[in-house]
C-alpha cells in the first residue's frame, strides 16, 4: 500500500538554527512528492515539489527538500529557521495517473515549534 | 488571480442530517479534490472531480458525495452525518488531475 511517513511529530528548533524534517515514502514507483505547511486554523500552501530532475528542489520561504531514491526520502531543509516558520508540515506523495487519481497521500505532519 | 475559496467557514451540525460544503476553484484549473482532515491528523483524500466527472475517490463511504460544474466549482455532501465526521474539510484545485494541487482555508464542521 502507498503510504508516507513523518517519524517526528514534534521538533523544537532554536530561532537561528538550521532545521530537517524527515519523510519517508513507500510506492511501486517513484512517487510525485509534495510539502506543505498549515498555519493553525488555515489551509495548506505549498513549500516545493519534486516530479522528475534534479533531486534538490528549492521552494518558497528559503526551504529545500532532497530527493534520495536509494533511502526513499524526500527531507525538508532550512539553513536558517524564523519564528514565524512555527507550523504544521506535511509531506505528501501520489503516483502519475494517466487517467484516474488517487490524490495525495499525506503524512501525519511534524509539529515545528521554534524557540526565542 | 484569485485562489481556492470554500464556504461556509464553519458549520455546526447534528448527527444525522446532511450537509452540502462549497468549493471555488483557482483560475484556469479544471480539477478539484476534497480531503477529509481529522484533529491531528493529515488530510485524507476523498474524491477528485475532473470536468464534471468523478476521477478518483478515496476510502470513504458513498454517503459522502460529490458534483462539479461547468465553471469547475464544486461541492460535497454529506449525508447522515456521524459524530466522527467532525473535521476540517479541504478543497483544492490543480490545473490538471496530474498537476500540483492549491489548497482553500477549509471549512470546519462540527457534528454534534
């Protein structure tokens, strides 16, 4: 079964300090791979996402992910995290359909509390 | 450009009446997915519409039910509502059924 898995729910970050969020997946193939953050009370926005390519894509608000097949990962980076990043994060996945659509699959979300 | 849009914000319901969520979509997408999404919880897919067709449906029963129209906006239903229910229902649009989907702010309904 496809599934994607965010080991973390919470992670404590200092304002200032670089900042990784795990995702792992499990697919019969290279899924499409999505992260998205929610602000409490609020939709999701898209960070980034990865389709084929380069397997470091670059997202809005500084963030970047990393695609390594071999681990079948897709972590979150930020070299330098603001208070203002404290959020919900949610790493996603579904396979190319040709025709129907399973839609996303999502993980269960890491918490990102930021510290003063 | 504007972007997805739900309605109502809220909504407040008792077990086993229905309830009818609305969803507007992004201009010039033509495909519109609902997720379920649980206190806590990632969202759960649903289904996807895609020109006024059902696309693609998720784990859910078949009281949960869906339309889309002409201009792609969409709606959900959902019949004999149950406690467990109670959650943030989020639509989002994609150009395509195969393209990177853009999230509303949700509509929280609550069964009581």
């Amino acid at each position: 079964a496809q599934s994607v898995t965010q080991p973390d729910i919470h992670i404590t970050v200092s304002e200032g300090a670089s900042l990784e969020l795990r995702c792992n997946y499990s697919y019969g193939a290279t899924p499409y791979l999505f992260w998205y953050v929610q602000s409490p009370g609020q939709g999701l926005q898209l960070l980034l996402k990865y389709f084929s390519g380069d397997t470091l894509v670059q997202g809005i608000k500084g963030f970047e992910a990393e695609f390594k097949r071999s681990q079948s990962s897709f972590n979150l980076r930020k070299p330098s995290v603001h208070w203002s990043d404290a959020a919900e994060y949610f790493c996603a996945g579904r396979l190319y359909s040709g025709g129907g659509a399973d839609g996303l699959t999502f993980g269960k979300g890491t918490h990102l509390i930021i510290q003063p | 450009e504007t972007g997805v849009t739900q309605s109502p914000t809220h909504l407040i319901k008792t077990r086993g009446q229905q309830v009818t969520l609305r969803c507007s979509s992004q201009s010039g997408h033509n495909t519109v997915s609902w997720y379920q999404q649980a206190l806590g919880q990632g969202p759960q897919f649903i289904f996807q519409y895609y020109r006024e067709e059902e696309n693609g449906r998720g784990n859910f029963p078949p009281r949960f039910s869906g339309l889309q129209f002409p201009n792609y906006s969409s709606e959900l239903n959902v019949n004999a509502l149950e406690l467990d229910d109670s959650a943030l229902y989020l639509c989002a649009s994609s150009r395509d059924p195969n393209n990177e989907q853009f999230f509303g702010p949700g509509t929280r309904l609550t069964v009581l």
